[in-house]
C-alpha cells in the first residue's frame, strides 16, 4: 500500500501524449503555413500546392505530400526536403534547386516542359543550345543561360537601331531554321546605366514598337515618353 501512496494521495498512472495528427489541407492554406512558417512536419497536401514567386522560401516542411510542386521563382530555396512525396511533377525553374541526388525520382519541369536534370542543371554554352534540335528543350535552355550570355555567344543580326535617353537602342534577330526567331531589345536604363536585354514578339520592326509593347501599350503611336526607363 505505501508504494501506492504519495503525499497521501494514490499516483496517477504516467499516460504517454498521443502523436499530433492533421487532416489533409488545402493548396492555399498549405501555401499560407509554409510561408508564415507555421508549417508542420508530415503535412498532408489535397492536390497542388503552388509555392511559385515566394521569393522569402527557404525550407519546406520534412515528409511533405502533394500531388504536384511548383516552386518556380523561389531562388532562396535551395534544397528539397526528407522525406517528400510528390504524386506527378515538380515545377522548378528559377528555383534555387542547383542539383537533386542521382536516382531522386522526381519528374521536373521547366516553365511547363518536362526537363531531365541534364537539362534543369547542367551548364549549356550557346553552341550547345543550338545544337539542340527540340525546340521547348532549346527554349528552356536559352532562359537559363540567359538573353545576354546567349547573344553574346552566338551573335545576332541588328534589324533596327536608335537613341533615347539611355544611349543607343538595338533590335536584334537570331534565327532558327526551326522555330520563330529570337528578337531582343538591347537597351541602357537612362536612370541607372545598366544594359538590359529584353524578349520581345518576333514581329516587331523598330526599336521604339519594341519599346512600346514592353511599356504595355498595343499603339506604338501611343507611347511618347519623356524619358524611357
């Protein structure tokens, strides 16, 4: 009996807390946890969670389930976590994914195209892209080498020059034999003095239609700025 008493009063039997569980949630509310980091391990996702353009990302929960990823334009996200389950596929252009372990069995993708690692992670040089005879693989491969390295590279032919306040502008073409040609507008920010190299529609002839259509306006006749930023 006295192992049973203490302080006068019979123990309570120890009684171990049960595991926290969580149903199942939503895409938008998964999303709203992750980023307030409010996130649990284990989190259970109903169907896709679209993490794309959270530039403030830099972990994902451990044993995370979904049926797709998107973590596009997610730069500071530079790893996946342990444990993560996703059903069909990843989306992870401009993410911080550098690299993913061999034999990871992720199906990835690329601004919507389906991309081996070879192609996600992989350094391409100019010459190399446009070897590549799949257009959507070549496309990928031009945004991630970049507008500017990718001229510089393979050279261009000037459909158009001018000046504004920046300097002088150029309208360059390069030319596939199997897809819509490449038209970029090399432009000077007159704010700043940065070089910037912009896509614009196959279909523009000057400078200034270009220049225009960045500025979001359909007329061209219609954008007269006073100083173009």
């Amino acid at each position: 009996m006295r192992s049973l008493m203490a302080n006068g009063r019979i123990p309570k039997k120890s009684i171990r807390p049960l595991p926290e569980t969580h149903e199942p949630i939503s895409g938008d509310r998964a999303r709203k946890l992750i980023l307030e980091r409010r996130a649990w391990d284990g989190m259970r996702v109903l169907g896709h969670l679209n993490l794309s353009r959270a530039s403030a990302l830099y972990t994902l929960p451990e044993n995370l389930t979904c049926e797709s990823l998107d973590i596009s334009d997610c730069p500071n996200l530079t790893f996946l976590p342990k444990g993560l389950h996703v059903t069909h596929w990843i989306e992870i252009a401009d993410s911080g994914i550098m690299h993913l372990p061999k034999g990871h069995g992720f199906v990835l993708r690329w601004r919507g195209v389906r991309v081996s690692d070879a192609i996600a992670f992989e350094t391409h040089t100019g010459q190399d892209i446009l070897n590549v005879e799949n257009v959507e693989l070549r496309r990928v491969l031009i945004e991630r080498l970049g507008y500017d390295t990718f001229l510089q590279q393979v050279g261009g032919v000037v459909r158009d020059r001018d000046t504004d306040a920046g300097g002088e502008r150029q309208l360059i073409c390069i030319a596939f034999e199997d897809d819509e040609p490449l038209m970029l507008l090399k432009v000077t920010c007159p704010s700043t003095g940065h070089l910037h190299i912009l896509r614009v529609p196959p279909y523009l002839r000057t400078c200034h239609q270009a220049a225009a259509w960045i500025a979001g306006f359909d007329n061209p006749d219609d954008y007269q700025p006073v100083i173009e930023a």
